[in-house]
C-alpha cells in the first residue's frame, strides 16, 4: 500500500477541494473515537458557498494535518470544533480555513453512512450540544472531582449510542 506524507497529502487534498472535487481520506487519529474510528474513511466535499452548520463534521489545517473535527460553534469571526473524544474544543477557526465538510463515513468492513441523510443530521447537532456541556464540565472547577469524572463518563454514552447506528 502506497502512504503519502501528510507534508505532501494535505496540500494535495486542499487543492482537490478547492476545485470542487470530493475525496476520501482516512482517519488516522482516534480523536473522533467511537463514531469514528482509526481506519475508518471520510467523503470530504467542498462547502460551496455553505457556511459550516452546528454538529457537523469539518475539515481544516492545522499545521501539517487535515483535521477533521465537530463544529460546536459558528459566529462570523471563527468557528469552534472539537474531536468528540477530546475534553476540550480545538482553537477557534477562520471560516474561510474550513475547507470541507465530511458527508460520508466508509468503515473499515466496507459499510457507508450518508451523513447528510436522516438522522445524521439530527445526531450531529445532538452530539454538538452534549460535547459542549461535557467541556464546560470538564473545565469548571469542582469541589467533588469523582462526580466531575462520572458526569464526564455518563455525556459519553451517546457518543457511542450514536456508533451503535452505524451498524
């Protein structure tokens, strides 16, 4: 199997986007764990004039990475996401550095998700809002950090209901 350099790969996804072209590209980071796994792919397609929407999956650069995240937040001046396995949203984004939006998951044993399809959507925005409560748990500071932890654990569960659909 031929492995392209990411110093490589994530300029070349970014002009196939750019021309409007959609592309498939693998997960490599266990960061949108469980709904999507490491090896699990993504149909990424340009916005076409689309600004992001709330719970929907975004593809921009960080550095020399593709990342592909959850949009928390749209305003004018930025947009926040954050991998739903992580505690806390990423750095807000540019609009105009968002350059595509995950439209399909292709799992490892071949099986396709439209995520634009009912109830993709309708999750999405679900799964937005309880991965904006979980980091404002996380974040705040609490007198009794055994109850932070299990309130942490029981906003995870439908993360992994929302991967039980894809089967």
């Amino acid at each position: 199997m031929l492995v392209a350099r990411a110093d490589l790969a994530v300029p070349l996804a970014l002009d196939v986007l750019a021309r409007g072209e959609n592309l498939w590209v693998r997960e490599a980071s266990p960061s949108m764990v469980p709904l999507i796994r490491p090896g699990d792919e993504l149909r990424l397609a340009p916005f076409a004039g689309r600004p992001p929407a709330l719970g929907q999956l975004v593809a921009y650069r960080r550095g020399a990475q593709l990342v592909v995240h959850r949009v928390l937040a749209v305003a004018d001046a930025a947009v926040v996401t954050k991998g739903d396995a992580l505690a806390s949203p990423d750095p807000p984004v540019f609009p105009h550095e968002v350059a595509a939006r995950a439209v399909a998951i292709r799992r490892a044993d071949g099986r396709l998700v439209d995520l634009e399809a009912f109830p993709w959507r309708l999750v999405g925005r679900l799964l937005a809002g309880i991965a904006l409560l979980a980091a404002r748990l996380r974040l705040q500071e609490h007198p009794n950090s055994a109850w932070r932890r299990l309130a942490w654990k029981a906003l995870r569960v439908p993360f992994y209901l929302a991967r039980l659909l894809l089967r």
